[in-house]
C-alpha cells in the first residue's frame, strides 16, 4: 500500500473523530429551560392554584411549534388556563388567547399567542411565537391535587418533567384560606432530584442544587394533620401506603437502614453484655445483691459527706413542722396536685414524685364525678379492664381551674383516643399518640403536668401535706370509721393514689367501713373481684398514659430523620406514586 494511500485513509479517520467530537455540541444547542418558577397556592378544598413563570432559550434548529406540559395520574382537572407570553411584534409579557380544543398539527405561526388544553385536558399547550430567549407566565387550577385520607391529608405530586436540560427551577408551596403551613403540622419530601426541600416562613421551598437534566423530576409529597383541609375528593387508599410507594428506593429509607445497623464493635459489645446477662442471672442472689449493697452504701456516703443534702433536707423539714406522728385529716380546698407534687419534689430526700402517681389521682378524680368508669371486655380472646369514658369531652373546659382543669386535658385525651364506642381498648391510647395531627393536644397535656416550687405554698402546706400522708399511712390504727363522709374518703383515695400508697388505704378502707364500697363511684367503678388489686390497675392506666404521651413528644422531637418528612434534603429515587407530570418540553 503507497504512503498516499496511507495518508488518505488516515484524512478518512481523522475527520469520523473530528465529527463524533462535535456531536456532543450539536446536541448542545437544543432548546434549554433557562429557568423555571412554580408558586402553587393551596386552597381548603384541596384545590391549588398554580403560576409557572417560565425562561425558555427556543432553537431554531429543533424546528418545533408548541411547549407543552403534560399532568396525568390526576383525579381532578385543569381549569382557568390562561398564559402570558412572547407574541411576535409585540413588547413585553401579552395575554395569550385560551382556545376551546387545542390543535397540535398547527403551524407555529397559527399556535402564536394562544394557548389550550390538549389529549383529554392532560397537557397545558401554547405556541413558541418565534424562536430565541423568551418568558412565559402560565395560570391553571389544579383540582383535588391535595386528598383526604385515613389518617391524613397530602398529595405526591411531579411539578417538572422535561425532556430538555431545566438549568434553574424552584417550587414554592403555600396555602390560602387561613391556612399556616408549618413544622407542626406538614411533612415533607421530595424526589427525583439532588437538593433541598425547606420552610420558608409559611413556604415550603424545593430547589435543585444544579441543573436538572433531562429524565430527572422534581416530585414533592406533602403530608398534613386531619382538619386544616376539606379536600373534595378521597382517595381509595391509605396514607401508610401511598407514602411507602413514594419511600421504596428512595434515600430516605436507606439513611434509616444505615441508621438501624450495627456496626462489629457494636456486635462485639452485645456479645460481652450477653455474658454478662448470663453470669449476672445465676449470681443473681449471692453477687449482686452484694455489689448493689455496698453501691448503695457508697453512694449514701459520698452523698452525706459532699453534699450534706439529706441533712439539709431534714433540717428544712423540721423548720417547716414536718414531724413523725403529727396527722392532718382534711384535704384542703386550694391544693392543687401539681403544686403539692412539686413540694414532695422539693423535700424528698433522694427522689421527688412520678407524674404516674399525679396521672392515676387524676383518674381516680373523674371516677369520683362519674367520668370515668372501668369495664370488662374480651380483647384478644382475654378479658382485660378497659376505661370507659362515660361523659366524654372533645374540647376544653376553659373555666376549669387547677386539678379541674388538669382532670379535663386527661379526660379530653381520653375521649379523643376512645373512638366511637368511647371504651379506651389496650394500644388504642397509645396509637392515638403517635397520630401526628394530636401532637398539641398531647404536649397541652404535658405542659399543664410541669410546675414551678413556690416557697410560700411550700411554707403553708407541707405540714399538713406530709401529716395527710402519716394519716393514711396510719388509716386502721386511728379507726376512721365514725367520720366516714363519701366525699371526704373519695379525696383521702385521691391522695392515697398519689402517695402511692393506694392498695394499702383501700384495704383499710373496706376492714374498717366495708359500705364505703357501696356508696362511692370510685369503688363502685371498680369490680369487687379486682378491688384488692384496683390500685395496680389504675397505675397501670396511668403508666400507660404518661408513656404514651411522653414517647410521642420525644419521637417528634426525634424526627430528624428523612423518612419521617422532617428532612431539608431531596431523595434522587424514589417518588413513586406520583400525579402530575409525565414529561414536557418542545414539539
């Protein structure tokens, strides 16, 4: 073969390499989103009215007629469409006429300046106008795009699609009609692009932190409480299940995968703890009760001898007429079980009061007025005590004051979480909690439980506070029997519960004055068979109660994590489920 040859072919090679270089650029020139705003408003039926302010940089060279927006998987319909734009010979942003049917085999020069719905009302269409840099303003409402579920409200919705490069966009999400979007009670996530999903005053913000290329989205799912919308229409699904389409594959779930993991140090420590388990358990009697012993006894004395604080304890008792044997018979009308709860705190020695004791004494309040009753139902093939709420309450008492007031926030609790047949059946409270759209109503709860010491109150009652409790500590021994009033022994049972000292006054009770029994809600609510053991059933209540509610504020306070919709970031998979767009762009 001659060098010429050679050389030819060479010219041949250089030149498929110099066109597949430029391929790349020719590409590059096609019709580009510069920028794309979206502003959808919520409305209480569920409608949103969207704005989309549109940048677009049209190519010649895509020889194409018409934008178009493509929304399906919609239950509802496009309507009010009106769009502002480029028209050719005229200045500025100008009203585009809304045709009745939408032709898409139209020439540009024919779709210039106006706009329509197309393929069922499903894409959002008008005309380029001409080619080269030009802004679009497009209005449209979208109904029902948010929708009632069980036990929520939301939508998963894909507001960009396009099947050209989008190199700047943001949605921003508000509502109207009084309604405040916040932390409190909306959930996010969105999918489908790397970025970020925040709270902007009352705005949710969704931005990409970088182009949005072709076949990548911008999907958002908002999830709200119950109550701040009246959608119009309901979906045929529950929420759990439309959000865990969204979740599958997306980053969310694999953060809370890695999350949950352990790691080989972590697998080594179980391993040394479960023998640890195991020697501790058949040492139990001989090596740990003796380690816990002399623990005990050097905690004790380190605590005398540093802090001198049980010293100062019983010196500020004896200062205040805390004596041994000094009784107090009455329940003074101005106490309060907070304020006295807080007192105990205040001069115990080592540990103050369980807000248990102040939930169950609650409970016994609403027995005593007739509130609250206990029942016995099968649940689960087993007969268990269940409350039952008999005068319900769904909304506060606002001339309720103290342990009034606070009975209300657990009898509203009570009732909101019993359902229709108002009888509290095992989980149900706690189920209840953990519904985001109660978070107020539980922390109100939580909130009225906290007090602040008040040396004056403490000053005035811990006397009596502490002889009241030497008095039912003593009950059989001073034979109350000749001052047996109902309500004055209902209140003595109150007290009994938040002393903790319940099962042993009620036995004291029945030895002494066995139709004390017959006369009292309290004891009434109870049934005979369970009488000995009531005092355990409504701290059992109670416990319920207060882990319930305390677990509920600390799982929101611990949503941190993306899938439970308090993340700023966006998810790249994920998404599924969607309604709204299914692609866009030129043609």
């Amino acid at each position: 073969m001659s060098i010429y040859v050679k050389m030819k072919k060479m010219k041949v090679w250089v030149a498929l390499l110099s066109l597949l270089t430029l391929l790349p650029t020719v590409g590059s020139v096609a019709s580009v989103v510069k920028r794309i705003d979206v502003k959808a408003v919520l409305h209480k039926d569920g409608t949103a009215a969207i704005e989309e302010r549109w940048l677009i940089n049209l190519d010649k060279s895509d020889a194409k007629t018409e934008w178009y927006v493509i929304h399906r998987n919609i239950d509802g319909i496009i309507e009010n469409l009106t769009v502002e734009g480029y028209v050719p010979g005229h200045s500025g942003l100008v009203p585009f006429e809304t045709l009745n049917k939408w032709d898409v085999d139209a020439s540009r020069k024919e779709k210039a300046g106006k706009c329509g719905l197309a393929n069922k009302g499903q894409e959002v269409c008008w005309g380029f106008g001409d080619w080269g840099e030009h802004e679009y303003v497009v209005r449209y409402n979208l109904t029902n795009l948010v929708k009632s579920y069980d036990t929520n409200d939301g939508f998963n919705h894909c507001f960009v699609d396009m099947d050209c490069t989008v190199e700047q966009a943001r949605i921003v999400i508000t509502a109207a009609d009084g309604i405040q979007l916040s932390e409190a009670n909306t959930r996010r996530w969105a999918f489908g692009y790397e970025g970020n999903i925040v709270f902007e005053g009352n705005s949710i913000v969704a931005t990409p932190k970088g182009p949005i290329g072709k076949g990548k989205r911008m999907i958002v799912m908002l999830e709200f409480d119950k109550d701040m919308f009246q959608p119009a229409s309901a979906a045929d699904e529950s929420w759990e299940s439309r959000k865990q389409r969204a979740l599958n594959g997306s980053d969310f779930l694999k953060d809370n995968a890695e999350d949950e993991g352990m790691g080989f140090w972590e697998w080594v420590f179980c391993g040394f703890a479960f023998l640890f388990a195991i020697i501790v358990y058949f040492c139990m009697d001989l090596v740990v009760d003796l380690l816990l012993s002399l623990l005990w006894l050097l905690l004790c004395a380190a605590w005398w001898v540093v802090s001198l604080a049980p010293l100062r304890k019983w010196h500020k008792r004896k200062k205040l007429g805390i004596v041994k044997g000094n009784y107090f018979r009455d329940v003074k009308k101005d106490w309060t079980l907070v304020k006295n709860k807080m007192v105990i705190d205040d001069l115990s020695y080592f540990y103050g009061m369980s807000d248990q004791n102040v939930i169950g004494a609650l409970l016994l309040k609403l027995m005593a007025k007739g509130d609250v009753t206990i029942v016995r139902e099968e649940y689960k093939e087993k007969e268990r005590e269940m409350l039952k709420i008999v005068h319900p309450l769904k909304k506060m008492d606002q001339n309720a004051k103290g342990d009034d007031r606070l009975a209300c926030h657990v009898l509203m609790l009570l009732t909101l979480a019993s359902g229709d047949d108002l009888v509290l059946q095992p989980d149900e409270f706690d189920n209840w909690c953990r519904q985001k759209r109660n978070k107020t109503d539980i922390q109100n709860f939580l909130k009225a439980l906290e007090g602040k010491p008040d040396d004056e109150y403490t000053k005035q009652n811990a006397a009596h506070l502490y002889g009241l409790k030497a008095f039912l500590q003593d009950f059989t021994l001073l034979n109350e029997r000749g001052t047996m009033e109902v309500g004055l022994w209902d209140q003595y049972l109150v007290y009994a519960e938040f002393f903790g000292l319940a099962d042993q006054v009620r036995k004291d009770m029945e030895t002494i004055c066995p139709e004390y029994l017959k006369l009292s809600n309290i004891t009434k609510s109870l049934d005979e068979s369970i009488s000995v053991n009531s005092g355990d059933v409504i701290y059992m209540f109670s416990d319920s109660i207060y882990t319930a509610t305390t677990t509920a504020v600390e799982r929101m306070a611990e949503r941190s994590t993306s899938s439970s919709g308090f993340s700023s970031h966006s998810s790249i998979g994920g998404g599924g489920g969607f309604s709204g767009g299914g692609g866009g762009g030129g043609r």
